[in-house]
C-alpha cells in the first residue's frame, strides 16, 4: 500500500473460494475514479531461497528508476517481499527487502546494482539483511 | 585522554543536502599539519555549533573533499562514554562490535531518519589537527555510533545506505 506520485495504489493476496463472486461484489466500483483488477495467483513453484537481502536506492527522482532498478532484481529471480518508496523534495529514497534463489550469486547482482546505479546517477546497494536469532 | 584542541575562528559554512553528489564521493586524506586542514576543522566546528541538535559534521557535508570530521556528543542523553569536542583528521575504523539498531538523522538528509545497526564498541584512529603521531580512541554507546556515521559520510555513504529494511526510514517529525 503505497502513493505511486499521489495515486492510492494497493495490492493484496488473499484466499479466496468464489473469485467471480468477489469480482461482482467490486463491480460498482466500476463507476469510481479506482482502478480494480482482480487475478487468480498461479500456484508457484517451491524454490529454495537465499537469506534475505537489503536493496536500498536513493537520488535525484525521476520517471523509470523503479522499473529498472526492479527490472535488475527480476532479472536475477529476485522476489521483493516489501518494499518502501520516500519522495521528499529532490530527493528519492527506496528501500527492499528481496529473496533470490539460494544458488544466487549475490555480489555478481551486486556488482550488476552498482552499474545500474552509475546509469542511473543515484546511489544503490544490495547488502544481507542482518538477523538476530535469539 | 585530551583530545582538546587550539582552533582559530572558524567560518560557518553551508551544508550540502542530499542528492549531493559530495556527498556520495570517498574523501581522500590530508595532512593533519597543513593549515588548510586546520582551518578546515575550525570551519565543521564553527558550523556544528550553530546547527540546532547537531553532534558532528563531515568535510564532505560542508563541500569539502577531505577525510576529516568533527564531533561533540557531550550533551546527547544516550551518551555513555565521550571525549568532548574533537576533530579527527584521517580515521580509520579498528574494531566496531557489538551491533544495536538506533533511529538516527543527519543534517544533510534533514526530511528523514532511519533505522541503522551500528557497532555500539569502537576503537578508531586518527589524527588530531596540527599532529603528527595518530592517536586511538575507544569509545562505546552513542560515541560509538556518531563516529561510525561520520566515516560513513567520509566513505560517501549516508545513513540511507545503511538502514536496516524496507520500512527503516521515517519522515523526520519537527517538534516544537
């Protein structure tokens, strides 16, 4: 649930039996200034993962840095389990938490988000997520 | 151990903003007897003093390309160990241990704080301004934390590189 430049945009998983009926149910919003698409979730494939990853961007704002720099991620199996964009002024911050497949080379994705940071003029990095396990 | 030091008057200067790009850029070393490193130290602390809540400030922060900061945490609550005010030229980072995650700010990202994990044990090096033998300081608590996000500063990261998920960073609340 974020502001995409002041749009309300929201996505949600859910477990639903009857999607028509809940399709019927959203229809009146139809007539609303809303945009809602409701789509089955195909079962996916149980893949194992590597430890969780911090992907954090931040510079100078402009259109396309979230669909390149998701677009990278994407192209390595990541899966983005959360993510958080700030927009204060100039500046833009980003921030998410990725899983790739455990036989991921992360310092070559790394490496790969450092050269899309240079062609982005922004500062980008992809850590581990530090864990404390008590 | 006396880290205090003999300054001339310094020039308050002003601080760079992120998305500097200052502020992303490794600063090299300087010779910690050169009057123009002097006189850069006077500058940060002129500066640091005027700017409400600051506890340091980086060479890099006021357009300077040089490995040096200063700091002053003396009056912070969540200070445990501190060396009062000091400039050090040059530091270098020998052990940090002990991780904590703290919310911290940073004058040159003033609509924002962040969640960091920081060493909260320290020992640096470095030089004080005007000489010539390196000195070690060990350190702990919020010390520990301001130095570390001062050499990130001179390492051109800021504390939006080190924040600890993708909801660790916060707008900045003014409280009046």
């Amino acid at each position: 649930m974020t502001l995409l430049r002041g749009h309300f945009a929201m996505t949600l998983i859910a477990d639903i039996a009857n999607i028509a009926a809940l399709k019927s149910r959203l229809s009146h919003l139809d007539d609303e200034p809303l945009s809602v698409l409701v789509v089955p979730v195909p079962e996916a494939e149980r893949t194992a993962l590597g430890p969780p990853q911090i992907f954090t961007l931040h510079g100078s704002d402009r259109p396309g840095i979230v669909q390149q720099a998701t677009a990278l991620l994407a192209e390595f199996g990541g899966n983005i389990t959360d993510i958080s964009t700030r927009l204060r002024g100039s500046l833009y911050v980003l921030g998410a938490e990725v899983e790739f497949p455990a036989d991921t080379d992360t310092s070559l994705v790394a490496q790969r988000v450092d050269q899309l940071a240079d062609e982005l003029d922004v500062v980008a990095s992809l850590r581990p997520a530090e864990e404390d396990v008590l | 151990m006396d880290l205090s030091f003999e300054l001339p008057q310094g020039r308050v200067r002003p601080v760079l903003t992120a998305p500097a790009k200052l502020l992303s850029e490794p600063c090299p070393e300087v010779s910690p007897t050169d009057p123009a490193t002097i006189g850069l130290a006077a500058d940060l602390v002129a500066t640091m003093l005027v700017s409400p809540g600051c506890v340091g400030l980086a060479a890099n922060q006021i357009g300077e390309r040089a490995r040096v900061f200063c700091l002053d945490v003396t009056e912070h609550p969540k200070t445990k160990t501190q060396h009062g005010r000091f400039v050090l030229i040059n530091p270098s980072i020998v052990t940090a241990t002990r991780k904590t995650q703290s919310r911290e700010g940073c004058m040159s990202v003033p609509d924002f704080t962040g969640d960091v994990r920081r060493a909260s044990r320290l020992v640096v090096t470095g030089y004080l301004p005007g000489e010539h033998e390196p000195i070690t300081i060990t350190t702990d608590a919020f010390e520990a934390r301001a130095i570390q996000h001062e050499v990130d500063h001179l390492d051109g990261l800021l504390f939006l590189d080190r924040t600890s998920g993708a909801h660790a960073l916060h707008p900045r609340k003014t409280y009046l």
